[in-house]
C-alpha cells in the first residue's frame, strides 16, 4: 500500500513541478517582453517623430488654398496640370447640375402648386374683380399734393375732456 501512495505523492509532485515550470516560462516570457518593450520605448517615440518632422519638411510649400502636387516617379508636369484641369471640370459640372436639379424641383414644386389654386376663389373672397379697380381708388397715389393735406375722407374730431365723459351707475 506504501509503494501505491507514493506513486500518487510523486505524480502529484511532478504535475505540480511541470506545472510550475509552464507558469514559469510565462511570466518570464512576459517579463521579457514587457522589459524590451519598455527598453526601445525612447526609441520608437524619436524615431516616430523624426519620421513626421522628415514628412513635414519635404512636403511643397501651399500658397493658396489650391492643392499642391508632387511629381512622384515617371509624373511630368503636364500629366498634373491635365488631372487638376480634369477635377476642376469635374466640381464646376457637379454645381451646375446641382442647380440645374435644384431649379427643375423648384419650377415642379410651383407648376404643382398653382394648379391647385383657385384664383377666381380668392378674389372673390377679397373682394377683389380686377387690379385696375383695386389701384383706381389708390390714396398714395397723388404724390404731387403737399403732406399738410388731409385726405378728403378723413374728418376732424375732437379728442372729448375728462368732464364730458358720465360715470356708469
């Protein structure tokens, strides 16, 4: 019976070494990397803005607010002058059709509209028979008169005193 029970102590001995082992070699693993991680961190970063500062510098000086091209490989300046032609047709035809659309939806929105609209109806409900009628009786009309004349439909009346008015019983 000793010799079974000792069996079973060595082999939980073992998968505990062999356990320990494994755990280990993962945290010195990690350890490992962590510590060279932060060993090239000083590098990574001077290296990361050198690299943005050498991006900066050879970028083309802009004056405007235009986009600027830099000839890069077999690109001759003419190649780049006939794509900008090309985007600026491009934008400018954009535009235009935009506004061609945005008219169109206007003149159907309104053809729509007066279709709808009984103008027999409204001026019947203003009163209103023809517009020679409704200018021919027009008081701004005579601007040669002087501003001092009272119109002739206009009568003066007395503004009445505190005395003249009865109290309510």
């Amino acid at each position: 019976m000793n010799s079974v029970s000792n069996d079973k102590n060595s082999n939980s001995n073992s998968l505990g070494k062999s356990l320990g082992i494994f755990l280990v070699s993962i945290l010195s693993c990690c350890v490992t990397a962590t510590a060279r991680y932060f060993k090239n961190l000083p590098s990574v970063v001077l290296s990361f803005f050198k690299r943005k500062y050498n991006d900066y510098k050879r970028k083309p000086k802009r004056d405007s607010i235009n986009r600027v091209y830099v000839l890069v490989g077999y690109t001759t300046k003419q190649y780049a002058d006939r794509r900008y032609r090309a985007e600026h047709l491009m934008i400018t035809l954009r535009r235009g059709l935009l506004l061609l659309i945005l008219v169109l939806l206007l003149v159907i929105s309104v053809n729509r509209i007066v279709t709808f609209v009984d103008v027999d109806q409204y001026s019947k409900m203003f009163g209103i028979d023809s517009v020679d009628k409704m200018t021919q009786n027009d008081p701004f009309a005579n601007v040669e008169g002087n501003a001092s004349e009272v119109a002739p439909d206009i009568v003066e009346t007395s503004i009445p005193d505190d005395s003249s008015i009865e109290p309510l019983p």
